[in-house]
C-alpha cells in the first residue's frame, strides 16, 4: 500500500457565539483538512487547527508545509508506517504542530479503516466513553450563571470557567456558578497565564467554598517555577496547558514536581503518536492527564477522543471545541450525549468527509 494523492483544503467556521479568554476574543476558527489516498482505494482525513499564538501556524502556512514538505513526504510513501514518517517530518516541520497533528491523524484513520477496527481500540481500548467539560468564557456575573444553568441542562456535568483578568470578579463568577448549579456539577478553572502567583493563591483561597476540582495555567507559560509555587501553595490540583508543547515540556515540569495534571492537546504536540508518548512520561510521574482541544473540527475532536479513550492515565477531558463552530463539514464524527462523548465505532477515526 502507497500513498497517491493528497489534498488540503481550509474551511472557516464562524462560532455561533464568540468568546473571550485572558489574551483574546476569539470569533471564527480556521481548520485546514487533509485528504490522503493510497493506490489501493483506501482514504484517510486528518484536520489541522492552526493558532498564531499557540502553534505558531497561520491557515496559509499549514497550507505551504501541506504542499512543501508534507507532499514530499508522503508521496510514495508506505501510510503503516506511521513512526518512519512522523519521524522524518518533524525533522523538517519541527515548529509546524498542528500540521504534523494533522498527518497523524490521517496516517492513523488510514490504518484503522484498514484493519476494519477503530483507533481507540488499535491504541488500546480502555474505555468507551469519556465525560467532556464544556468552556464558558469571560463574561459578566450573571452571563456566566446563565451559561452555567443552560449546559446543566442540556446534560452537561463538568464545566469549564475562563478568568485570569480580575481575581475578585473570578471569585465571585465561581462561587455563582456553584451556588446557582448545586453541588453535583463539577466546576474548573482555567486562568488562561492571567495570574500572579500572589493573585493565583488568593483565587485559590477566595473559592474554596465552591469545590474546585482543577486550576489550569494560573501563570505565565514560560515561567515553569512560577507555575511550582502555585502547585505548592494551593490546596487543590494544578494542570498545565500552555506550558507543554512538548515531550521534553512534561518531562522538564515531572522531573521538578511543577503540577500535578497536565494538559494535553495533539495540535500543540503534534498528534496521537506523540500524545501517546506524553501520556507516558505523565503516568510514571504520577501526573494525571486530560486531553484538551483548541477550536477544532469533529474530525480533530474524535482524534483526540480515540487517544483519550485508549489510555488508563487520561481521566479528564476538555473536547468541546467543535460544539460552536458554524458549517463543520466534519459534524457527526464524535457523539456527545448527557456529557459524555462516544466514538461511532466506526473504523479509523470513524469518520468520512464527503467530496
């Protein structure tokens, strides 16, 4: 089996409803989708959701890697062989994560559809199912609340809340938020590198009340030891998001005992393959792992669902990035239901883009 024909495409999705974190607004997402094809008939589609600020990619430059270096690449090339390749072009496309998360991804479904078998279950299989948080953005008090009392009722039993701006204005969103959902729903917080230290331990302190189950990235992502003192002086668990864009990332903050979660997102670190890795070196330092998403296609969130559902290690999931996203030519590919997301147990990622 040989790959043929490759094609790339970029599909903007406006957001039903724009959002704001501690750095941004966010109002539409750009996903570039790949399609591979080998000699023998079989199709694989990978996404890339590329974020200047994040990944470093533009939609025009996963593009320029898709038809430079990707092509080159793949061309050829033996789809099964997904290490050899992966290998080869993060040699050439190291600053490139969510375009090589997209070849990934395709490599992956490629191999699934021709064993007849889902991904989750090629990767091992430990669950079928994963409860998934859903994001509510900075807004005002009572905006929050009403957010809050409408995800509750579509199902929903884990949320999300950004902050990072205002600690008093946080604290008192969260403590809200609980009282108006009662105390089944499960509440974390995600400062976005918003806070201080100082301002970190105080909205720790401040809503204690509420339960928190989490706090994502308090501090700068490149201050590894700010993000130390935190998990040192707060009395509930500390992940990391943007601090790890890497193996040597998690490795680095394990070895210095910096957090005690980490996030994992396969567009940040370059797909499955290297999520798996990851996963790894958190499960011997005893860091518990979520797996996150930025604003992706299904077809990006059933990638990260399959790794998800695979491993042991990966309790916690973040994967509503596709739920507000406007014209998705991949919706259908993950099943949400009462809060939990389900494959659809068809082969690979379990999912086909019509032409």
């Amino acid at each position: 089996m040989k790959i043929r024909k490759i094609e790339v495409w970029p599909v903007e999705m406006p957001l039903a409803e724009p959002y704001s974190i501690a750095y941004e607004t966010v109002e539409k997402a750009v996903n570039i989708f790949l399609r591979i094809e080998t000699n023998t008939g079989e199709v694989g589609f990978g996404c890339a959701a590329p974020d200047k600020m994040i990944t470093g990619e533009t939609g025009e430059t996963v593009i320029e890697a898709a038809n430079g270096p990707i092509t080159e690449r793949l061309n050829g090339s033996d789809p099964q062989r997904i290490s050899l390749i992966m290998e080869n072009l993060k040699a050439q496309i190291a600053n490139f994560p969510s375009s090589l998360a997209m070849v990934d991804m395709a490599l992956h479904d490629l191999m699934g559809k021709k064993a007849g078998i889902p991904i989750w279950k090629i990767l091992g299989g430990f669950r079928s199912r994963i409860k998934t948080s859903i994001t509510i953005g900075i807004l005002p008090e009572k905006e929050t609340v009403d957010h809050a009392l409408k995800f509750r009722k579509q199902g929903f039993k884990c949320l999300k809340i950004k902050g990072g701006k205002e600690v008093q204005l946080d604290i008192a969103r969260i403590l809200k938020v609980r009282e108006a959902v009662g105390k089944e729903m499960e509440l974390r917080f995600d400062a976005n590198q918003g806070y201080t230290v100082a301002e970190s331990l105080e909205f720790v302190k401040g809503t204690k009340p509420a339960g928190l189950e989490l706090i994502e990235q308090p501090t700068p992502k490149n201050q590894a030891d700010l993000l130390g003192s935190v998990t040192r002086g707060v009395s509930i668990p500390v992940m990391a998001d943007e601090s790890i864009m890497s193996l040597r990332d998690v490795f680095k903050l394990a070895r210095q005992d910096l957090v005690d979660m980490v996030n994992v997102k396969l567009m940040k670190v370059g797909g499955i393959l290297e999520a798996q890795h990851i996963n790894s070196v958190a499960r011997a330092a005893g860091l518990e792992v979520m797996v996150g998403c930025m604003d992706e296609a299904a077809l990006a969130i059933a990638a990260g669902l399959h790794f998800a559902l695979a491993r042991p290690n990966v309790v916690y999931a973040d994967l509503d990035g596709h739920l507000d996203l406007i014209d998705d030519p991949s919706s259908g590919a993950v099943i949400l239901k009462d809060g939990y997301l389900y494959p659809t147990q068809l082969p690979g990622l379990g999912f086909d883009l019509k032409d």
